[in-house]
C-alpha cells in the first residue's frame, strides 16, 4: 500500500519489559528508536509483537498484568499480559492470529529464533521449512499409500475372480444342462400322470389332498434351503467379525499404556522451558550488552570514549579523560570501580563473561532442542489417543454388530427348527394320505402315487437347480461387473503412483527451492551490506544419514557456508565456528532477512521489527534499513543515537519512551 494512503499507527503500552507506561505514534515508513541501552527500545519493540501477536513479550518485573493496544487502519488490537505464578498468560485480539512466521523472520530482534540459531550453529533445515505445512505433505503420502493399497487389494481380488469367470461359466453350463435333462423327465411323469388321469373316471378327495401335502412340502424343503443357506452366512459374518475384533483388541494392547495427564504434563513442561527459555534471552542479551560495553571500553572504541576523543582532537580536554582509561599497555584506569587494575585482570574477567555468554547459548539451544523433543512426544500421544479411540469405537461398532447378527441367526437356526418340524409332519400325513389312497384306488393307483412323488421329487430338485443357476448367474455378473471396473482402477493405480512419487519429491524439491530462494536473497542483503571481504554466504542441502526412533533413514540438512576474499583477491571458504562473533551475528542477520523475503512475510505482515543492530556499522544499518523499509508499511528500527544520525532525517525519530 502506499504511504501516502496509510494512516499512522498508534501504540499504547502498560507494564512491558521496563516499561511502565507509554503511547507512541508512529508513521508510516521507517521509524528510528534513538537511544542508548536500557531506554526501554526493545521493550517497545516486544510491545509492538505482542500486540501483533507474538507470545514473546515480558510482563514488567513488579507487575501482575499489563497490555499492548495497537490502532492502526481503523481497528484495534489488544493483547493482556497476566502472571500466573511463574508464567505469563496471554489472551485477547492481535493483529495475526498464528505469529509464528513473523517471530521468525519479521520481529527481528537480538534474541530472533533465527539469528540465534545460526550463530548457536542450530538446525537451519528445520527453521527454514517451519512455515511450509510438511506433516501435511507426510499425511497426503499416508492416505495415497493406503489408497494405492486399497486398489491393489481390490486389483488381486479382481485376478482371483477373472481365474474363477470360467468355472463359474461352466457351472452355470452343466446346472443348464441338468436343469434341461430334469424338465424332460418332469415331462414324462407328467404325461404319465395324465395318461393315468385320462383314463381313471373320478380323483378321490385322498389323491387331491396328497397333491396339496406334496406341493407343501415341497415349498418346506426350499424354504428349509434358504434358511440354511442364510445360516451359513450369518456364521461367515461372525468369523469374520470377531477375527476383526480379535486384531483390533491385539493392535490396541500393542499401543502404549494411556496416561490421561500425560499431555497436560508435557504441555506444563513445554511451558516451563518456554519460560526458562524467556530468562535467558533476558540474560543473554544482558551478557551481550555487558560484554560489548566492556569491549568497547577495553578498546577505546566505546561512543561516550570516542566523543572524548573527538572533543580531545578539537580542544585538547579529552586527552585527559583518554589517558586515564588507557594509562598503559599493561593497566587501565577501571571504569566501574575507578581504581588502576592489570589490564590481563580485566581481560580475564571479559574470557569468563564471554565463556559465560557462550555457556547461556548453549543452555538455550538445549532448551529449544527439548521443548522440540516435547512437541514431537505429544504428537505421538495425540497419535495414539486418535487411534485408541477410532479402535475403541469400531470395537463398540463390531460388538454391537456381533450381537445383532447372533440373535439373527438365533432367529434363523429357530426358524430351521420350525421348518424341519413341521416337513417331519407333512412327510408323515403325505405317508398316511399314500398309503389311503393306495388302498381305495384300483390297479394303477400305486403306478399313480410314484409317479405323483417321483413329480413332487423332480420339481424340489428342479427348484434347487434353477436357484443355484441363478445365483452362479448373479455372481458371473458381479465379476463381470466388477472386471469392468478393471482398467479404471488401473488408471487410478499408475496415477497414484505418480502422485506418490511427487510427493516423495516434494518434500525434496521445496527443500532446493527454499535454499535457492534463501541463496538467492542472501546474496541480495550482502549486495546492500556491500562487504568486501564476504564474497558469498549460501545454504548447501546435502544428505545424511539419521536415526528416528528405531529407524536409519536420509534426510536432507542444510549446512551453511561463507566465502570469503582475501587482501590479494583469492576467495577461500569458512565456516560459521571459524568466524567472529560480530560476523556471525551479521550472518544470523542476513539469513533471518532472507527469510522474511524468501517466504515474503510482507504479504502477511505491515510491520518489521529492527534491534541489536551494532554488529553493523552505520552507513550499513542506513542501507540495509532503507533497502527493507521499502517491502513493509511500517519499519520500526531500534538504533544508537551515533548509528541513527546516518539515516535520512525525513524519517520519523523517537527518542524518549
């Protein structure tokens, strides 16, 4: 947006870090805080993230609660600090909801994730791809993999059916044949019956009611069929119902025991080293401070020293205050005690702070690495309470199932009792009703009788026969169905694999086009730097060989390399352990800057966030804050007065807070 179109932004803050009470405006483009250290400059700077929505901002020492209240654009955002006990909690509406990205590579100050981690010497491939969601990409691959073997299944089954389409064919061809051979002989008993009716002159009510018996029991006897083929499906259902519940309970043994507070307690932990984590960006960039003060004043180097020496060179009274700081190669007039110490004293007091500071970034390293390790171990309980329950829950869905199908085939297995006992007393009314016919009938009726049983026998069978054809006939046209589905499934099939071999390579590929990009806009920030003996700084991927868990597998890290040029013009390459500490905070810099491009933060963000900028000098500090000033609506830059009088006056100064 231009600046012409945008309206100040206006910030008011209670009890953060130093700060007791204060309202600043500030205009759009760049805003200089000019100030010497412990001005309460950075603690504005937290006020500012946390009302954009950073959790990273300190409650005043002596305070219970505070807030930071930003207007811009017309709205108003908030954000309330509270203690609570040893922690902070935060609640009300910032400007973002997930600041994760700014904290990253937009709040940029001293104690910036990413400026530590490179100097720390941390895990750069794990910075850098943080805001790109890769667990989604990890998911997608877990639901193709299933997918893929779902249709593979589904293909097998399908090579198993196409091997039973010509057995199923040839059943259905020989059923064909016996069901045409058994309507023959049906037809000759019937000609024969009606031959035999043809010339018998009357039917006695016993032959009529025999016929009824045998056609009842006929219809019995197909019924009982039925009964016992559903029978045998229920029993089939319920195998396969219980050999699920029966892996599902085992899978669920398998699972780690739950423990109900687990989560609860790793998210207390994570928040206790979030808090100890806190403290010691306080005591580092307390150490920084001692120790860059105690450098300068070492070195001369110091601005309220080199202004005595200005004023020294002009009228000849800062010599004195000169010669008094530096008495001598081997003492120096202490400034803290103002007695003559050995300078070697001094000096070794400098090593222990410095191996102090060194010591404080190492325990805060560690600390990241365990509240990393944390996260990782409530994912995983996550993980495990999401499958107990999807487990419990088919369980309950299986069990209620397993109780439905056997009260049904308690039901069926009824039935069949029924059916059988009433074909027992069918069989025997149509034996009494044969033999009374037999003993009123004249000669033929005992020809008759067979002949009306050996009928009732054909048609039962010929039932039977026409019911197993057509349901041989059903299942051809189920395979064949199901074949139709074939080459749609094999498409499907060469398509997953081609999503899954781009996926696999996804995570490959954002990792060199985020070390390109990275590559790319550090070679920019160094080009505005302008340094001439730092020739390139760039991220290198390179494979190695791991372990997760239980596992050995590749994954790809990024190692960081710095070219240098030498006074006769060669180029050499270091490495980060090799440079000064001024150098790697410099580098840090640069990489945390390139980031807020690479992933283009001022899309998502009107504000950049500026501190500890000393490692740099003040044409440097100028034209790097110019050179950013013009991707964001708002700059807000914490600078030494000496180091702000080198940016351009157009721009907006506070000095007091």
């Amino acid at each position: 947006m231009s600046s012409e179109l945008l309206q100040s932004a206006t910030l008011e803050v209670e009890n953060i870090g130093g700060i007791d009470r204060t309202e600043v405006d500030v205009e759009p483009g760049i805003t200089v805080l000019s100030g010497r250290n412990a001005t309460n400059r950075t603690s504005l700077l937290q006020a500012f993230m946390a009302a954009l929505g950073s959790e990273r901002a300190s409650l005043k020492a002596d305070a219970e609660a505070g807030h930071a209240e930003l207007e811009l654009e017309g709205k108003t955002y908030i954000r309330h600090l509270e203690r609570a006990g040893n922690e902070i909690r935060m609640d009300g509406e910032p400007y973002l909801e997930d600041a994760e990205l700014a904290d990253l590579f937009a709040f940029l100050l001293e104690s910036n994730e990413a400026r530590r981690t490179v100097t720390t010497q941390g895990d750069l491939r794990e910075l850098v791809l943080r805001p790109v969601d890769t667990g989604a990409i990890e998911r997608e691959i877990e639901r193709l993999k299933s997918e893929k073997d779902e249709i593979s299944s589904e293909l097998d089954k399908l090579e198993s059916l196409k091997r039973e389409l010509p057995e199923l064919e040839q059943e259905r061809t020989q059923l064909e044949e016996k069901i045409a051979g058994k309507r023959e002989e049906l037809s000759s008993v019937q000609e024969a019956i009606e031959e035999i009716d043809h010339e018998a002159t009357e039917r006695s009510d016993a032959e009529d009611e025999l016929d009824e018996r045998l056609g009842e029991l006929s219809n019995l006897r197909s019924s009982l069929e039925d009964v016992e083929f559903d029978i045998e499906t229920e029993r089939e259902s319920l195998e396969a119902l219980r050999e699920d519940r029966e892996e599902l309970t085992d899978e669920k043994t398998e699972l780690p025991a739950s423990d109900p507070g687990a989560e609860d307690e790793i998210d207390e932990e994570i928040e206790t080293l979030q808090s100890r984590a806190k403290s010691l960006d306080r005591a580092v960039r307390q150490l920084q401070d001692i120790v860059q003060f105690n450098e300068e004043m070492l070195e001369g180097t110091h601005p309220e020293v080199r202004e005595a020496l200005l004023q020294g060179d002009a009228g000849g009274a800062g010599d004195e205050v000169t010669d008094q700081l530096l008495e001598s190669d081997d003492s120096v007039l202490c400034w803290t005690c103002g007695s003559e110490v050995d300078r070697t004293q001094i000096e070794s007091t400098l090593e222990q702070m410095r191996s102090l500071h060194a010591s404080k970034l190492n325990q805060q390293k560690d600390l990241e690495e365990q509240i990393r390790e944390l996260r990782s171990q409530r994912r995983k309980l996550e993980s495990t309470r999401e499958r107990r329950r999807s487990i419990e829950t088919r369980l309950d869905e299986i069990s209620t199932e397993i109780v439905t199908r056997e009260d049904r085939l308690e039901s069926l297995q009824d039935r069949r009792d029924e059916l059988e006992g009433e074909i027992d007393d069918v069989s025997s009314t149509v034996e009494e009703l044969e033999a009374a016919v037999a003993e009123e009938s004249d000669d033929d009726g005992p020809q008759m009788l067979e002949l009306n049983k050996e009928a009732n026998d054909l048609e039962f069978t010929l039932g039977r026969l026409e019911r197993e054809r057509e349901s041989v006939s059903d299942d051809i046209d189920e395979i064949e169905a199901s074949l139709a589905r074939e080459e749609t499934l094999e498409d499907r099939l060469e398509s997953i694999r081609d999503e899954l071999e781009n996926q696999r390579t996804r995570i490959e590929r954002i990792e060199r086009e985020a070390v390109e990009s990275f590559n790319e806009h550090m070679a920019t920030v160094l080009e505005v730097l302008d340094y001439s003996n730092i020739e390139r700084i760039w991220l290198e991927r390179v494979e190695r060989t791991v372990r997760e868990g239980r596992r050995t597998v590749n994954r790809g890290e990024f190692d960081l390399h710095v070219i240098r040029s030498a006074a006769d013009g060669r180029t050499y390459e270091d490495t980060i352990e090799h440079l000064s500490e001024s150098e790697r905070e410099v580098t840090g810099l640069i990489f945390a800057l390139a980031g807020y491009l690479v992933h283009e933060v001022y899309e998502e963000l009107p504000f950049v966030l500026l501190d500890s900028l000393e490692s740099l000098d003040s044409d440097r500090i100028a034209s790097l804050v110019e050179y950013f000033g013009e991707y964001c609506d708002y700059l807000v830059v914490a600078l030494l007065p000496e180091d702000a009088r080198a940016l351009d006056d157009e721009h907006t100064f506070i000095e007091s807070i």
